[in-house]
C-alpha cells in the first residue's frame, strides 16, 4: 500500500495524543474520530500479530464512535498503545526464535 511497510510507530505517536487528550480539548471529537477510521482503514496492512488483532480492531471501531466522551476515548486508546506495546513484545519473541 503505497510503500507503507506496516510499522506502528505513527500509529502510536496519534494514539499517544488522544490517550493524553482531556476537555481542554488539545483534539476534537471529529478529529479523533477521523484518525480513528483512517486507522481502522489501514488496519489490514499494519503487522499486527493475529492474538492481538481483534482486541485493537474493535477498540478502534469504538474509538470511531460518535457521542464517545474524553476520557473514553482517552482510555480506549491507552488501552491500544498496550496492545501494540505487546505485539512488539511477540515480534521480538518471534525474531528470537527464529534464530535459535
């Protein structure tokens, strides 16, 4: 997909800002919404291991959700930034099992 190799770092980086998004409102609801479902729309072409993938997949539905206050969406994708903190975890354990 347009030479995207999969890699989550910028995935991260934007769901670091809407995990420490408050009612100040650093983000917008629409805003959040739309990296939601342009997240959710590249979901298939991200290395995400198969254990992790519905979990995340869901959540970023439910982070795409209209009337979704702050702090759930706040919490919904601290929730993804664990997951994907895990699915770097199992990459890494992948790797080295490969080479033993």
């Amino acid at each position: 997909m347009f030479g995207f190799d999969g890699d989550t770092k910028g995935l991260k980086v934007i769901l670091e800002r809407i995990a420490s998004n408050d009612d100040s409102g650093k983000l917008t609801h629409k805003q959040v919404r739309g990296y939601a479902r342009c997240m959710l729309a590249i979901f298939e072409n991200l290395n995400i291991d198969t254990k992790l993938e519905a979990e995340i997949k869901l959540l970023l539905a439910m982070l795409s959700t209209s009337g979704i206050p702050y702090y759930d969406r706040s919490f919904m994708a601290s929730r993804i930034l664990e997951l994907l903190k895990q699915n770097a975890e199992l990459k890494s354990q992948q790797i080295s099992s490969e080479y033993f």
